[in-house]
C-alpha cells in the first residue's frame, strides 16, 4: 500500500499524506508524489491541490528517519552524503514542480511540521494551519546543515523575508502555527477540527466559476512574477547545502539522528 492517496472533491484534488509514524520523506514516498502531480497536471478539472495530512498530530516530520538509517548501513556515513545529495536534487524537482504548477498548492498543516516537512509546505501556494501545531527547521541544530533538502531556505524567505528566515533557521527554533501567523509562515489558522473543511471550502470558492478559469493566470501574475530569480537563488542554495552535506558535522549528525531515532519498533 502507498503512502500518498488521491480524492477528488469537485475542482479540487486532495493528496493525503499517510506514512506512519511521522509521514517520513523518503525517495519512495516523493517518487509517490511526483507520479500524483504529474497525474494532476494534466486534468483539466482540477484547479487546486490540498496537500494534507491522514496522521492525527502530524503533518510531516521530515525526512523518514528509518529510511536514513538503511542508506547508512548500505553505504557507510561517508558514503551517506552522496546518496543523499541524489535524494535532495529529486525532492527539489518536486516542491519545484508544486510551486511553479499551474494548479495552485494549499498545504493543511493539521499538526506538527517541522524540517523536510516544512519545505514541502513552504513550496505550497498558501499555509493553513491548525491552532496550536508547531513549525520549525531544526537542521541546523541536527546536522550542522541548512534546512535546504527541498530548497527550503529559499521558499522560507519568500514567506517571511530574509532577516526572519535567517532567526529560524540559525535558532533552530519551533514556534506555533499562531506565531507562524503572525510573521506570514502560514496564511490562515483554524480551530483544528475546522481546517479541513475550511481549506476545502476556500478551495471551493477560488475555483468556482470565472475565479477558477482565471486562478492559473492569477498564481502566475501575482505569486511567480514576484519571484523572479528565484532559480537562481535555489542554485546558489543548492550549492551551499551540497558542501555542507559531506562536512564531518553533517555526517555525525546523521549518525546520532539514525541511533536515536532510525531503529524500527
């Protein structure tokens, strides 16, 4: 059984993200997504993508601890780096392919969302989050690493401005969806018992009638326009999260992150 699954709510397509315990990002899983945006791209119908999550108190924790633990016991922790850079690249062509889409990408942060998970939510088009869940890029403070697996330091700053970004990132920090309001990491906050249906019901509304034949035109003036250069920027991004990911620091981090956390229960 997959990790992703797709519905179809009128206009809007839903991707449930359903990989217990924590919705690990691995290769397997964005191979899954890739296919379902490549599948959405071409329906005509579908207007607007909710990304969500089927796990009661997590969206997304990142990257799927487990699976780091068996590329280091394949390859060695010297060998790690290599194996992940090749994992980076593919998760940058995905949050990429979501963020210059035609359709447009509504994340539904229903519980907590941190690292790799936060990227593939910082690609989204808008954040909705639920009351109380926490936000945050630990890689730092973790692996001695820029929280850049997916090009998420450059889609943070487009949110939150580059001053801001940098206080994240460098603090390693988590903050509430609240707080995560207040500075524009997210776009809109509910009770959480109301975020599913309230992000459905805007997906409704920017899909109906003439707002959904002019909602890929409106993305590109106004979201995408705005960001010109951004590839450039992510080239830069990459190339300093490609150094970083074969220092001695990024190595032990993956070490100590696998023993804690990558044995199977």
């Amino acid at each position: 059984m997959g990790s992703i699954t797709a519905e179809r709510r009128g206009k809007t397509a839903v991707l449930w993200l359903d990989k217990a315990p924590a919705n690990g990002i691995s290769t397997d899983m964005l191979v899954e997504l890739d296919r379902h945006i490549e599948s959405l791209a071409t329906d005509g119908e579908v207007k607007a993508v909710v990304l969500a999550s089927k796990l009661e108190k997590i969206f997304s924790a990142g990257a799927d601890a487990t699976w780091f633990n068996s590329l280091v016991q394949e390859h060695g922790a010297e060998g790690f780096p290599g194996e992940f850079e090749k994992f980076s690249n593919y998760f940058r062509e995905v949050c990429w392919k979501i963020h210059t889409g035609h359709q447009v990408y509504i994340a539904a942060i229903n519980g907590h969302c941190v690292a790799g998970g936060l990227e593939l939510a910082a690609a989204c088009d808008l954040r909705f989050a639920a009351s109380g869940v926490k936000l945050g890029l630990p890689e730092l403070e973790i692996f001695g690493a820029i929280p850049s697996g997916g090009g998420g330091t450059q889609y943070i700053v487009r949110l939150v401005g580059p001053r801001k970004a940098f206080e994240l990132i460098a603090t390693a920090a988590t903050i509430s969806s609240d707080e995560g309001l207040e500075i524009g990491l997210v776009d809109k906050v509910f009770p959480k018992e109301q975020l599913f249906e309230e992000t459905l019901k805007f997906a409704e509304r920017i899909t109906s009638g003439r707002l959904g034949a002019g909602l890929a035109g409106a993305k590109k003036a106004t979201l995408l326009a705005g960001e010109l250069g951004l590839d450039t920027r992510l080239r830069l991004d990459k190339e300093i999260f490609t150094r970083q990911v074969y220092s001695e620091a990024f190595i032990g981090g993956v070490r100590d992150f696998t023993a804690q956390y990558g044995k199977k229960k």
